[in-house]
C-alpha cells in the first residue's frame, strides 16, 4: 500500500508565466497591475517554488500517454494524425510530439536556477541553504533534467549558470542523466538540512533512476533500499489542471487511445472495471486496473480497452515510488548473478498484491525477463515502459512479434530526438537533421 506525498498545490498558468519571465528581472518593474513584478515575487517565495516544481508536474500526464504510443503499451482509436504518427513509429526531428514538453522542461530546468539565486538574495545564503523552497524548487529543476535524460537522445546544459541564457551547448542523454544526478544530490543535502524528509526521499529515489539509467546499478541499488516503503512522489492534478490521460485516453471521456491490442486477450469484458489477467496465474492482477465493455472507440471501428489507474480528472501520476525502488534493486540483483535475490524481491511485490510467485529463472536473461514483466505491471501507465523497451534493446523484437505490418519497426525511434525549436534558435547547435541524434531499430 503506498503513502502519497502531495507536494504543493499546481499554480493556475497566470502564476506560471509570471515565475517564467521573472529569470529576467528587468522584464517586469513595470507597473502593471495584471503582471506580476519581480518584487512580488521576493514578496511571494512559496509560489515561485511551487511553480518550479508545477512546471514538471502539469507535462506528466501528455508524457505518459506519449510514451504509450511509442512503446507497445497504447495504440490510436481515434481521428488524431499525432496520435497515429507516434503509434506507428514515425518520429523523427521534424515531426516531433514531444519537441514542446523539451523545451518545458529546460524552462524549468532556468527557472529553478533563478529561483535559487532569488531566495538567496531574499533570504541570505545562510537562511537559504537550508530552506524547504529551495528544496522544493531545487527537485523541480533536478527531475526536470531527470525526465529530460530519460526521455530524449540528447538535449542543452544547465551546468553553467553563467550561461543558462545565453545558448547553452547541446550534450546527450547520458550527459544530462548525470547532470540530474548531480542536482538530485544536492536537493538531497538541502532538504536535509530543511527537515524535509519528503523532498529528501524524492530526491533520493529520482537518484536511484538516475543511476539506473547510466548503468551504476550498485549507485541505484543503494538509493533504492534508502526509500521507506509507502513512499510516493505524484504529479499531482487538479479541477484547474486536469489529467488528460483520463481526458483523451479513458473510457466514459474521449477515447483517442486505448490499450494495444496484444494486450486484448488478457482483458475479460464486462459492465464493471476489471483488472488485467497475470500471465503467470491466471488471476486478476490488481495493478493492471482496465475496463472493456465491448464499446467501440472514437474511431468507429476499434474496441477501446480502456487503463482505469486514473479514471477521474483530478486523479495524480506517480512519478517515483517505493514498489519502483524495489525492482530497481532486483534488477541489481539479477544483473550481477544474484538470481535468487531478485525473484525473492519480486515475488514479495507480487504477495502484496495476491498473486502467486514466479518459479525460479534458469538463467539471468529469464529473470531479466521476468522482471521486465513486473515493471511492466508496477509502472503501469507510467511511462516507464518506452524507457525500459529503449534500454534493454527490446524495440525491434517485441515490436516485431505483434506480427504487425503496420508497426513492425523499420527505423522506429527507441527515444525521442531533440526538440527542433531547440536547434533553430540555439547558435550553439546546428538545425541539420543529419548532425542530430535520433536512435531508431
């Protein structure tokens, strides 16, 4: 059973766009009752960190869903040519859904650095270091680049601040993973100091990804076991921001998407929510929640399997939890020979949810397997599947079995490129699509 850690409340766009444009103070000592002014915002610190951190958490929703598409877990039921592109693999630098949520990530990756120069010249340096908003703002930045890293094949740094406005020069992903890190420590130290053991916690367990992702999986190992478990940390939505996977994707609203088709025969139709059937016992599997009705989708021809993880508009994302730092430490586990390790991590997840233990693996490529199946059952609809597919080199092979002329890969993205407004308007990048990453099968 988890514990939710709701940070603060998502800030209306007004909010937003004020913290925004205050990285460049002298854009807002007008006098402008509609604006926000920079002395507002010395005279407003918590909604400068609460926007910092909503910045990340209002792309979380379109993220997910994205992600589903390209990877085997969503295909496009409905009229939208976005949607069918990155269902079928056709991403590339030029068509590009996700080119926007790069370039509001780096917003927030600068307005973190600004809000931490802003407390220290409010507050002191002293009163500063040790203050939960910076804390706060300091994780918002840090999964910004986090998200960033794990989500496309290269993107901008932030490593000088001195340059933070002024072209900062392109890295690949590895690059901005341990930039992450890199912040993630440091949030990691400020909460601390804070007393904030639920920032700490989140920045800790962000940590653990960001390491798995570089391959130091002792790194990530260690951080995992350090997250209590019931932990937590959501993208957190509400009656102002409103989850679209839920608006776009899920049954009773509209239904854009909906759960691939290799997944239909272990989804049983009835006039109530169900849950995925477990491949290994045949029993429901209590964190595959779906509902299939034999209801046709907006396109008019296919079945819409519908997720039901969230199934109200104001229902949150996880983004980092315990049950993830978990299998972080199986795969740890696994990867190093410890196969009987691993398995027993595993299977404790798969008791706390009724179902029966997996038999134990020959080999560690079966345990790797295995575990490739319970991350897909713990992170379901959270994005976290394109991201395994890409780094365990899975693409091209469970693409190809779907024995599916239309989405057998041929050159189809495993990462996301660069945004290309990134490229056109940074002169420390070349707009050459020949000289920007785009890893394909």
């Amino acid at each position: 059973m988890k514990t939710t850690t709701r940070m603060a409340s998502r800030i209306v766009a007004a909010l937003v766009l004020a913290i925004m444009v205050s990285a460049c103070d002298g854009l807002l000592t007008v006098s402008d009752p509609q604006r926000y002014t920079s002395p507002d915002l010395d005279d407003a610190l918590p909604a400068v960190a609460n926007g910092v951190e909503g910045g990340v958490h209002e792309l979380i929703d379109g993220w997910v869903t994205n992600q589903a598409l390209l990877a085997d877990v969503y295909q496009h039921t409905g009229t939208w040519s976005g949607y069918d592109d990155i269902d079928h693999g056709r991403v590339d630098y030029t068509r590009n859904s996700m080119g926007g949520y790069q370039s509001a990530w780096n917003r927030v990756r600068w307005f973190a650095l600004a809000a931490e120069e802003r407390f220290k010249r409010v507050l002191g340096d002293a009163e500063a270091s040790s203050s939960p908003l910076l804390a706060q703002a300091q994780l918002g930045g840090a999964l910004a680049s986090l998200w960033d890293g794990m989500t496309f094949c290269e993107s901008v740094t932030d490593a000088d601040p001195a340059d933070q406005e002024t072209d900062p020069q392109g890295i690949t992903d590895m690059q901005m993973l341990a930039e992450a890190e890199a912040k993630l420590t440091a949030t990691m130290a400020t909460a601390q100091a804070a007393g904030r053991p639920d920032y700490a916690n989140a920045a800790q367990a962000g940590r653990a990804v960001a390491r798995m992702l570089q391959d130091n999986l002792a790194g990530a190992a260690s951080d995992a076991a350090a997250i209590p478990a019931g932990f937590s940390y959501d993208a957190v939505f509400n009656a102002q921001s409103t989850n679209s996977v839920v608006l776009l994707t899920t049954k009773n609203f509209n239904e854009a998407a909906g759960l691939m088709h290799k997944w239909w025969p272990m989804i049983a139709k009835s006039d109530d929510p169900g849950y995925m059937t477990d491949p290994v016992s045949g029993m429901p599997d209590m964190r595959l929640p779906v509902y299939f009705d034999g209801e046709i989708a907006t396109d008019n021809e296919t079945p819409h399997y519908s997720q039901w993880k969230y199934n109200t508009r104001e229902a949150d994302i996880p983004m980092l939890h315990s049950d993830g730092m978990r299998l972080i430490i199986a795969e740890a586990m696994a990867r190093s020979g410890d196969v009987a390790g691993a398995l027993g991590v595993v299977n404790e997840l798969r008791a706390a949810v009724g179902l029966p233990g997996h038999d134990m693996p020959s080999s560690v490529d079966e345990a790797l397997q295995i575990l490739l199946w319970e991350r897909f059952a713990e992170h379901f609809m959270e994005g976290q599947r394109m991201v395994d597919l890409h780094r365990f080199g899975l693409v091209r092979q469970v693409f190809t079995a779907l024995n599916d002329d239309e989405r057998i890969p041929a050159g189809r993205a495993t990462k996301w490129p660069m945004s290309s407004g990134e490229a056109l308007y940074n002169d420390n990048l070349d707009d050459d699509v020949s000289k920007r990453c785009a890893p394909t099968t």
